[in-house]
C-alpha cells in the first residue's frame, strides 16, 4: 500500500504526503582523500540516516566522488565514471546555521544505479529528497560494490576512490572467442606493461568462462596497402584517382604515403595517411603532432567511393577501427582525433548500392562501433568524446542497436567501461572498476579481475 500510494503521488499528484524521514546534520569531520568538507552550515549538508552517511548529489559533490548524474523526464540515474578533472566541493556562498536535525523525503521516481533499476521503496537505507537535492547512502554496497570508493573511520569518515587495476587489450571476436592480452599484477599491487609480462587469453561466449591461450589475432584482417601511389598532388590507388591533395603541405613540400586495407565481402576497406617527407615537430604552441591527412575509401568492381576525408585537420584525423557486415551493408568504426586534442568514434555505413550513411545525433558526439545483435549493429555512445573532461550524460548515454530506419534501440543505460564486444547475440561489458565482465542481457557478471590474478600466482609470478 505504501509503494502504491508513493506511486499516485509522483504520478497523479495527489494529496497524500511522501514518506518522512528524520536525518541528522553530522557532528564529526569528513574527509575525501586529504580534503576537508566543508558541510556542516552549507546549503546543503551531509546528512545521517539509521547511523548511515548521506551525501547531497549536487554537481560539486557528485564530480568529486567520480559520479556522474542526469536528471530528465522525472528519471534519476547515477553512475560511476573515472573522469579526468573532479572538482573539490564548496561551502555554502551564504553563512546559515542549520539545525542538528532535519526532515527529508522518501524519493519516489525511477532511480537507476549504474544502469540497474533500484526498488528504493524496498530498500533498507533509501534515497532521499532534502532541499530539492537527492541524497545517496554511503552504504557498502553503494559506495564500495557500485562506485568503487574505500570509506574508513577513525573519528572522522574518509572516503577515497579505489580502482581496479587489472585491465585487458581486445584483439579479436570470432568463432564465439573474445581474445585478449592482459598483464597480471607483479609488483606492488601495480601492473607491469611488458612483453614479458603479457598473458594471451579468451573468453568463450559459449562455455561462459575464461582460458588461457592465443590471442586470435590475424595479420592478414588488415594488411599493407600496397597499391596506394602518389601523382603529384593526387592520392592515387592501382593507378585510379583516389582524392586532390593540392590544398594540403607547405608550397613545395614533398609528400608520402601509406596505409592498409581490409576485404569485407566483394569490397576492399583501404584507410590512407598522407604526410610532408622530413617534417620536424610542430612549433611550441602550435601543436606537438605532425601534420596529416587521412583519406577512407571503399573499392567494389572497379569504382573508387570516397568514405571520409580528414583534409589536414588534426582534430579530424581518423584511423579505422572496425569494419564487418552487418545486415548486408558494411559498417566502419572511425576512430577521430590524437591524444589531448580528444578522440571520439564516428559510425559509417556503406549501402551495396554504393551509399555512404553517417550515424549521428544531437545527443551522441561518440558512437563506436562494438559488434552485431541479430544482424543489428550494437554501438557505445557518449554525449562527447573522451578528451571532453568527463562530458557523459548516464540517462541519454549507453549501449544502443542501430535500427534499419536508423533509429537507437537501448540495450543497457550508461557505464563506465573498457573493452566491449559482442558474443553469440549478447552484448559483454567490461566494468573496469570491479573487474567484471558484464552480460547486458542476464546481468550475469564475470570476475575477470580475480581469474586474471590467480593465473599469475600459478604462473609463480610474485
């Protein structure tokens, strides 16, 4: 009766009140990391609820945890998310005193954590509302399980953010295999890249489990593209005109070329890099990458089709990740962008008739190219690409099957995640935090962390 009534109340907007809770402004000091809060006489203040800490999740508070949250269409989500800048919460702009003990309400709309709906009626330290702010309990399942962060208390609460360390390269998916290297942890509690130190392994999609073994990966998916030639200031392929490259180089500079190809089907893939011979490094202050052009194209009977042109833009320079049959056309995974200047995944498809779609929304500046469900192609998309300081939306962001029409069709709400693929019609997330891997369909989990290690203690490895 009591969810029920919860229920008329956000929907219908009935009189009957939300469910009261009393929670106390804490009298001991907070700690995250080596920073002080400072939250007793703030705005919004930590709170106590049945002897469990309660953080206000305001953007200050939120970034400084390694969270990230949406608010939209009266649907909460919260997610862990390792970004690269946090931002140390402040104080109230205001001087207030406020009292010891203050009245909240029980939050009675869709909750989601990391992509899992919560039945917050049910559970036994709930969300709350205080101020118009959601607050989130520091519970271990929350704060250690979901978010990864160390809580301790020595007189005063300290929370800091532990990751998880052991991590893993995808190579290749194929024959219901997901291949990959990864380097165990060998010294103290760090890993070790090396080539000594490299493990070959796969995940079998069918068996559910981890083995040892080759990585899968073959030489001969993308090979040198030898039939790439430069004409003067024309990018040229087995002697066909390919693209103009009189707009790009100094006046007089002499060009090279190289690339590689991939066949998918009757169609050969060919990415291309042009560049200027005898370059140095860029002036301090200008950039610290060469300079470049990248030109995709696919090749089918005889005809040349243009795909993407980078046109000497530094912020559009691209490699191809990816490209496979999906659904009768050939899908490519375009990965943009070098280093600081921030990379991002493009989503193009290319139509037996020779049409060249690209995949882009209002919502997604990301969308990578991740494997196929039922002849659909499964992409990760995010609202900005990964050198944007963190820009992820845990509503709108997530895992998605690209329609026939076009459209998204989500298959799971925001994660922060590693390595991704498809197996068998299922989607496999790698949850870099816990050092799981993730079964989108079943929520089945994986402990690759632990297989990982325990594989080098029977390698006597330290």
């Amino acid at each position: 009766m009591k969810k029920l009534l919860i229920s008329l109340a956000a929907t219908m907007l009935l009189a009957a009140p939300a469910l009261a809770l009393e929670a106390a402004v804490p009298d001991f000091d907070v700690y995250i990391g080596t920073d002080k809060l400072s939250f007793k006489n703030a705005d919004y203040p930590l709170l106590t609820y049945k002897d469990v800490t309660y953080f206000p999740m305001t953007y200050d508070y939120i970034r400084w945890l390694g969270l990230t949250s949406s608010w939209i269409d009266g649907e909460f989500s919260i997610a862990y998310y390792n970004c690269s800048q946090y931002y140390a919460p402040v104080g109230s702009a205001v001087w207030q005193v406020n009292p010891k003990t203050v009245t909240g309400e029980l939050a009675a709309y869709d909750i989601y954590v990391n992509g899992k709906k919560i039945d917050n009626s049910a559970e036994e330290y709930p969300l709350f509302n205080y101020g118009g702010i959601t607050y989130f309990p520091l519970t271990w399942r929350f704060a250690t399980e979901e978010f990864g962060l160390d809580i301790s208390w020595n007189g005063s609460l300290h929370i800091d953010k532990n990751y998880n360390e052991t991590t893993f390269a995808l190579y290749n998916v194929e024959n219901g295999r997901a291949y990959f290297e990864f380097y165990p942890i060998v010294e103290d509690g760090v890993q070790t890249f090396s080539r000594e130190n490299r493990v070959s392994a796969y995940f079998d999609g069918t068996a559910k489990s981890f083995a040892l073994g080759e990585t899968g990966f073959s030489d001969e998916v993308w090979k040198s593209a030898e039939g790439l030639a430069l004409d003067g200031k024309t990018l040229t392929y087995k002697g066909a005109a390919v693209a103009d490259l009189s707009d790009y180089g100094a006046e007089g500079a002499e060009l090279m070329c190289f690339g590689r190809e991939q066949t998918v089907g009757d169609t050969t893939i060919v990415w291309a890099q042009v560049e200027e011979k005898n370059q140095g490094m860029m002036a301090p202050g200008v950039a610290r990458y060469r300079s470049r052009r990248n030109v995709a194209f696919a090749v089918r009977g005889g005809e040349i089709i243009l795909l993407s042109d980078s046109g000497g833009d530094l912020r559009q320079s691209f490699s191809i990740e990816r490209a496979e049959e999906i659904g009768g056309q050939i899908y490519l995974s375009l990965k943009r962008g070098v280093d600081t200047l921030g990379e991002s995944y493009n989503l193009l498809s290319l139509s037996p008739e020779g049409k060249v779609t690209i995949y882009a929304d209002a919502d997604h500046a990301n969308t990578e190219l991740l494997g196929q469900i039922n002849g659909k192609p499964v992409v990760r998309c995010t609202w900005q690409s990964s050198g944007s300081r963190g820009l992820v939306s845990a509503v709108n962001d997530g895992f998605f099957v690209i329609e026939p029409d076009g459209r998204r069709t989500r298959l799971y709400r925001f994660v922060d995640a590693g390595p991704c693929f498809t197996l068998n019609d299922r989607l496999y997330i790698s949850v870099e935090r816990t050092g799981r891997l993730l079964d989108a369909a079943s929520g089945e989990e994986y402990d690759y962390a632990a297989w990982m290690n325990e594989q080098a203690r029977l390698m006597n490895r330290p």
